[in-house]
C-alpha cells in the first residue's frame, strides 16, 4: 500500500512537472511587424534579455538604427503613441544563431511570444542575436516568452515555413 501511494504521488508529481513545461499555442492570433534594420546597442548588458518596450526613450537605451541602402532599406517605423515593442535579445555568441517569431497569440489578458532558436556553425565573429516584434497598443502587454519546436508548432496545428536569412548547418 505504502509503495503503491509512494509510486502514485511520483505519477503525479512528474505530470504537474511536465505539463508545467508545455507550451500555449492556444488563443487568437495577435497582428504583429518584424522590426528590421536595428542592431542592440552595446551599453545593454550581455546576457539574455526579454523586455517590453513602450517608449522611445526605453527604445533608444536597447537599439539603435542601422538603416542600408536599397529597397527596404530603412529601419522600421514606430509610433510609440499607437505601438509597443516586444523584443527577445540573447548573449554574444560565435555560433550563427537565428531566432524566428512564429507566433504571437492573446489569450485572456496575455500575449505569449513564440521563437524557434536555431543554431548552426562556429564562426571567427560574435554577434548578438535578436528579434523583435512591433505591436499595436490595443494588445496586453503582459508577454510570456516561450521557446518552441516545430513538433510543438505541428501538435498545435500550426503551420510554419521558415524565413530562412540564411541557411544554417546543425
């Protein structure tokens, strides 16, 4: 009796754990903008940061404009009064790393950010990988940050097709 009540609560114990871990793919689709053209600002700290920007001047501490010529050239625009920034920023690394928005869903009074990391080749440089979302003020700006799969992304029934910037070894 003692060992069955003893193998039970494990059971359940390890259940609470597991789900706990799962991801929130439910809910209704948020409408979000991919910000290009910024680079993170080397005054902001190393190490990994998930923050929720509502002003400019909070914006200015974390990014800076790195416009380039040609079509699409010019940083993305944002309006602060109608608009917040949800922005996911990781450590300096030497591995080419991609971080891919593949969600954005409400539920109740949360937004739940969705990324794929992927990671591929050492290289003879750092960088600072980054995405970053612009949202309109109308959404809540409670944002829960969850790493996802694509066995995540399938289970929900959520298709994906990849941005691909550029191809990555694993």
């Amino acid at each position: 009796m003692k060992k069955t009540l003893s193998i039970t609560f494990i059971t359940l114990l390890l259940a609470a754990v597991m789900s706990s871990c799962a991801v929130n793919l439910n809910g209704v689709r948020a409408n979000y903008t991919r910000m290009n053209n910024y680079y993170v600002s080397n005054q902001l700290s190393n190490g990994t940061h998930k923050i929720v920007i509502h002003n400019q001047e909070d914006f200015d501490r974390v990014f800076g404009a790195a416009a380039v010529m040609g079509r699409n050239g010019a940083p993305t625009r944002i309006d602060f009064n109608h608009q917040f920034v949800i922005a996911l920023i990781l450590p300096e690394t030497n591995r080419l790393t991609e971080i891919e928005t593949v969600a954005l869903r409400r539920q109740g009074d949360r937004l739940y950010f969705s990324y794929l990391l992927n990671e591929g080749h050492a290289t003879s440089y750092t960088m600072r990988p980054f995405t970053a979302v612009v949202v309109d003020r109308n959404e809540p700006s409670d944002v829960v940050f969850q790493r996802v799969t694509l066995q995540d992304l399938e289970n929900a029934g959520i298709e994906y097709r990849p941005a691909g910037t550029y191809p990555l070894q694993h």
